[in-house]
C-alpha cells in the first residue's frame, strides 16, 4: 500500500510540473505574439508617417476610364492642394465630388501605395445628341432661380459654360425691347441628362461628337425625350435635327424634310412609326418641292407642298 501511494503522489507531482511548464509557455508565446504584434504596428506607422507617402503633383494620380474628358479635366475636378500626405486624403469624398460633374456618372477613388497616388476609375454618360438652347438674359436665370451657397453645387442645367451671343434678326431688331440672343451649347446623354460644353471643361479632341442636334429648352423636352430618342433611333428614315423650340409643335428635320409632329403628347410614338411608313415618299414625289410633312393627326397625314417652287418647275407650256 506504501508503494501504491508514493507512486500515486509522484505522478500528481510530475502532472503539476508538467501543467506548469504549459502555462510558462502560453504565456512565453502570449508574450512574443504581443511583441510581434505590436511591433509590426510600430513599423507600418513609422513607415506611414515617413514623407514618402506624398502626393507630389497631379501626375501621381492614375485616371480610368475617361473617353470624352481629358486626364487634365478630371484632375482638375479633384479639388487637391500640393503636397498632399496620402493618408490624410479621403477617397469617398473626392468620389462624390467628381459624381457632382454632369458628364460622370460613376466614380471611385483609391490610394495607392507603390508608387504612392491615387487611382481614379470613372464611368462617362454617352453623348448621343448634341444640344443648343437659346437664352435671353431676361430669362437666362430661370434655371438657377436661387443663388449658390457654400459647398452647394451649380445645377447641370445652368448655361455658364458655353454661351455665345447671335445678334437678333432684321425681324426681332423693329420688335421693342429685342435684346441679343444668347446660346448655350451642351450635350445629352440618352436619358436626357445635360452635359454643358466649355472652355473650362474641354472635351478629348479625339471624341466624335454625336451628329444629331437638338434644339430647345431641356426643361420642356426632357419627359418626352427617352421614349423619342429610343424611337427614332429605331426608325428607318433618319433624324437630323429636333426642334423644341415651339411647345405646340414639335419639328424634326429628316431625310425627308422637314415634319410637323404638333404638341408632344401620347400619339408621339405613333406618328414616329407613320413617319417610318413614309420612307418611299422620294419614290412618289420631289423632295425638294416639299415644305414640310404634318403628322399632327397620326391617323391623316398630309405634304404641303411648296407652291413657288412647284411654279418653278413645272414645264413651260
């Protein structure tokens, strides 16, 4: 029984000493992992507080993505002072500023480390129509009715950008009160956003511009615009020209000549797929005798033709 019991008491023994020389090396590993750690710390914030990690000049910013803004556009959107310490940048902000520019409609900003900068990646609206809109500074300022504050960005329909004067006509100039005209030049993407044209913000010299012109105030044609875009980009007789200028008739210059559509309204559509019904018109008759085409009533179009002409050409008895 003696010799059970000192066996017994050893092994205790040899099972304490042996949880306690597990403990010592938790704690030995707790230790080094703690130092490991901390100094990794230690050493990615003496690497990141070292003057490396500056934005020297606007070369050091990488710009994606951008077909009609130039690189110098886009850096000058990103309101950055030089140098600038890479970390004190803060990359969701300089986003939303430059989503704030018409022409973009999606931006990311990120850092990058080696070499130290910034990657801007951008998604541009696509142009499809290049838009003109007569002012008059009585009117001019009715898009903007309420004036800028701070930090409070200029509506994309504001015409501050591109605005050329055009003197008024024989007819405007013995009206009383005619003043100049002024014209403010942009583009329009296909869901009819605005993008204002300017010496402040040039396009790539490399981009087509889009070949069909609208004219009128975005303002008055932008709930029509998508579903007659989609239409006539459809059509098998082409579009060249959209005037909204009269809200009561709405003109557009074809291959054809010139058609009448009256007020936009629901038959829109409509007289869209009449017009395309219309295409072997040259086959029937001489273009260059026909005034303009009127498809106000869908359900009865009609030629007017041009009488002078008409005169003109007829065979001399």
């Amino acid at each position: 029984m003696a010799g059970i019991v000192s066996v017994s008491r050893a092994d205790l023994e040899g099972r304490r000493k042996k949880l306690r020389q597990q403990r010592q090396m938790k704690f030995i590993r707790a230790a080094w992992r703690t130092f490991a750690v901390s100094s990794l710390a230690s050493g990615l914030l003496w690497v990141a507080i070292q003057p490396i990690w500056v934005l020297k000049t606007s070369k050091d910013i990488v710009i994606l993505g951008n077909h009609l803004l130039p690189d110098e556009a886009v850096q000058s959107l990103l309101v950055l002072s030089y140098p600038q310490s890479l970390w004190r940048i803060e990359p969701y902000r300089l986003a939303e500023s430059l989503k704030q520019e018409p022409t973009i409609a999606q931006a990311t900003v990120s850092r990058r480390l080696f070499p130290p900068g910034l990657i801007v990646q951008i998604n541009e609206r696509e142009p499809v129509a290049l838009a003109e809109r007569v002012i008059r500074p009585n009117t001019a300022m009715q898009d903007c009715p309420v004036p800028l504050t701070q930090g409070e960005s200029r509506p994309s329909d504001c015409p501050s950008e591109a605005v050329f004067s055009i003197a008024p006509t024989r007819k405007e100039q013995g009206n009383k009160g005619s003043i100049n005209k002024k014209v403010s030049v942009g583009l329009l993407d296909a869901n009819g956003v605005w993008m204002p044209l300017g010496k402040q913000k040039p396009l790539n010299p490399n981009v087509q511009l889009p070949s069909l012109k609208v004219i009128g105030s975005p303002e008055q044609y932008r709930p029509y615009w998508s579903p007659l875009y989609q239409a006539i980009t459809q059509s098998s007789v082409k579009v060249l020209e959209i005037d909204f200028q009269d809200p009561t008739n709405l003109i557009l210059k074809t291959e054809l000549g010139n058609v009448h559509f009256g007020a936009p309204n629901f038959q829109l559509l409509e007289k869209i797929k009449v017009l395309a019904q219309m295409r072997y018109l040259p086959a029937q008759l001489n273009l260059s005798q026909i005034e303009y085409i009127d498809l106000k009533n869908p359900e009865q179009p009609l030629v007017q033709m041009n009488q002078k002409k008409r005169l003109l050409n007829a065979p001399k008895p």
